[in-house]
C-alpha cells in the first residue's frame, strides 16, 4: 500500500467544510460510500442514505475515486444539495491506486482514506452502485449495538439486482442470528452494503490489508476477532451484482491464485493459532485449484510457486505450503496427460527445489 500517503493524509481533499456539522459534536455514525464510475447508481445511493430516519446525528462520507464519467459532477451536485449531511473527499486516482508486482491495477486507498476521516462511533458501508431501501435500517442497528456490547458487527439481508432483475440471496437461512470468527471463515456472507459495525478507531487496519484482493472479507475478519455478528432477517439494501468489474473479468485460475493469496496473507497475520490453521488450510485448497490448472512448465511452476511463498514470512506455514507443493509434483509425475511433469527427471529436480526451500527455513534456526 502507500503507507506514506495513508500516513499524511490529513482529509486535503476534502471538497468543502461544512459549517452546519459542529466539530465538538461528533457524529453517532458515519455512512462510508467509495465510488469510481458510477454515475448512473451514485445518486440513488446517496438518497438512500439521506432518506435514513434516526433519532441521532451521522454524516455520510463520500471518496469519488477520481471518475471519468460524471460521477465526479455529480457528486459535487449532491454536496451542495446537503451540505449539512454529506461530507465529499475528491481523490487524485494517481496517489489512491497500488499496483500488484507486475504493474496491473490492484486497488486504492480510498476506503481507508474515508475510514481515517469518519468521526462516528458506528460506521455503515455503501459502495456507489448499491443502495439502502429501509428508512429505519440505521437506526435499527445501532440501537442493537448499543444494547449489546458483546456484539462488534451486525448486518441483513439484501436483494440481489443482477442485469435489471431482482434474485434471491444466496446468504439465507441462517440457524442462529448469531454468529463468531469461526462461522465467517467458512464463506463471507455479509453483502458489504448490509453492515453496521463499531468504529475501530485509527490505526486498526494493518500494513497488508490493501494487499488482499478481497478487501470486505478481511475487514469483517478482522472486526470479528473481538466480537460477535449479528443477523437481521430482514430485507434492507439492493446489492447490484456485475459481471464487468475487475473481479468479475478475472478467469478461475487468476481468482484462486488470488483467493489464496489472500487466505495465506492473513493466516500469516492473524494471531489466534486456530483461526490461522482454517486460513492456512483455505488458502491451500486455492492453491491446489490453482497449480491444477496452470501451464506446467516447470519455470511457471517455479514462479507460481515462489510468488505463493513469498506471502509467508511464518517458518510453520511456509512449511505446510511446501510440503502440499512436493505432494503435488509427486502426485502428478505419472499421470501421461501432463507431460512435463510426467518425466520423472524433471519432477525430481522441482522435488529437489523444494527440499531445498526446507533446508534454507531450518538453517535459519
């Protein structure tokens, strides 16, 4: 991530102070809405946040992720429309945006800029092209969380609007409302425009969150180490599904080097020993999925294989990854179909590489 840029940033871009907030009175919460291109859905989002009926004070902060399409114009438009609500940061693109090791685009930095800036007690999250459809969503999970102290996150159903259609929710049928750490490991459930969660203050976002491809999920992990989860059963935001995002336009071996990428990264960072073996153990299955389908040549196994270690700085973990790497070479050394691999020679060799690995971790002690 920038870390220097994140350090300083000290809300200069904000696009106007708003006399009508008091500074002394800070707001309960701070609705959180990142946006880059949206033009189309980026006023229905902010109506739904401003349509919201509280008995409390909150702001809703906006970081226009410096759009090409109008969003920009457009955002501006809704600021001065509510000034007493609406608090806008117009992003320069070319200090927000990381790139991964090869020069892609990766991310931006403006859902953390936006997380520095918000002044609430509880924050909520929408992201510009979904949108809130309760009027009493706010209000109805903040005084959950303020009754229920033990809880650090609460959230509920959405309706899935994919190519002008409403679907159902895949993340129904909950057993209990109630749920831990322990649940969210199996799959992420929470749609981000669903959540409510205490603010925990600056400085909680580690170094490597913005290297994580699923920014959501490991923010609600991380939240989740020191609280429960609530579920509401009830219907309260619209979720758009698209199938033109970056995520979206990315192919099933790219997605699982991804995936495991990021489940390796947190089990490398987490500190309960349980919660780090469900990750180590997550990321391996990606990484499984992901050796099955690339090129095997025995120079792209090397590279996908040192890229995956290179996320591990634990000597335990790196360990694991090794020996499922050594498995899988042994494992496809006879089958004919593979035939780089099928030579025996040439898998020996990979083999050898990675006793090597072993050897260099156990030197270190």
């Amino acid at each position: 991530m920038n870390k220097e840029y994140l350090e300083s940033y000290h809300n200069d871009d904000e696009y106007k102070i708003k006399a009508t907030l008091d500074d002394s009175q800070n707001p309960l919460l701070s609705v959180l809405t990142v946006t880059y291109n949206q033009v189309d859905y980026i006023e229905k989002c902010i109506e739904g946040s401003i349509s919201q009926d509280t008995r409390f004070t909150y702001e809703i902060l906006v970081g226009e992720d410096g759009s090409t399409d109008g969003t920009r114009e457009k955002c501006i438009e809704l600021a001065d429309r509510y000034p007493d609500k609406i608090r806008l940061f117009l992003r320069d693109r070319q200090k927000t945006a990381t790139f991964d090791e090869s020069g892609a685009f990766h991310s931006t930095l403006n859902l953390l800029l936006l997380l520095k800036s918000a002044r609430g007690k509880y924050l909520a999250l929408c992201e510009g092209d979904d949108y809130w459809i309760d009027t009493q969503k706010l209000q109805k999970q903040v005084e959950f969380l303020e009754s229920n102290l033990d809880y650090v996150l609460c959230f509920h159903n959405t309706r899935l609007l994919e190519n002008g259609k409403f679907k159902e929710d895949w993340n129904k049928g909950f057993s209990s409302p109630t749920s831990t750490i322990f649940d969210l490991l199996k799959s992420n459930y929470i749609h981000t425009p669903s959540c409510v969660f205490r603010n925990p203050g600056d400085g909680f976002i580690p170094d490597w969150y913005n290297d994580v491809a699923l920014g959501d999920y490991a923010l609600f992990l991380l939240l989740a180490q020191s609280g429960k989860i609530y579920h509401f059963d009830e219907e309260m935001a619209v979720y758009r599904v698209h199938h033109s995002g970056i995520w979206s336009t990315k192919n099933m071996q790219d997605r699982d080097v991804l995936r495991c990428e990021q489940m390796l990264i947190m089990a490398n960072h987490f500190q309960n020993d349980e919660v780090r073996q469900i990750l180590m153990e997550k990321g391996l299955n990606f990484f499984r999925s992901a050796f099955n389908q690339i090129s095997v040549h025995p120079k792209e196994i090397n590279a996908f294989f040192d890229k995956i270690l290179s996320h591990l700085t634990d000597d335990v973990l790196r360990l694991q990854l090794i020996g499922e790497m050594r498995n899988l070479l042994i494992e496809h050394a006879n089958n004919p179909s593979v035939p780089y691999l099928s030579n025996t020679a040439t898998t020996q060799k990979l083999i050898k590489a990675i006793i090597t690995k072993v050897v260099k971790i156990f030197k270190r002690k």
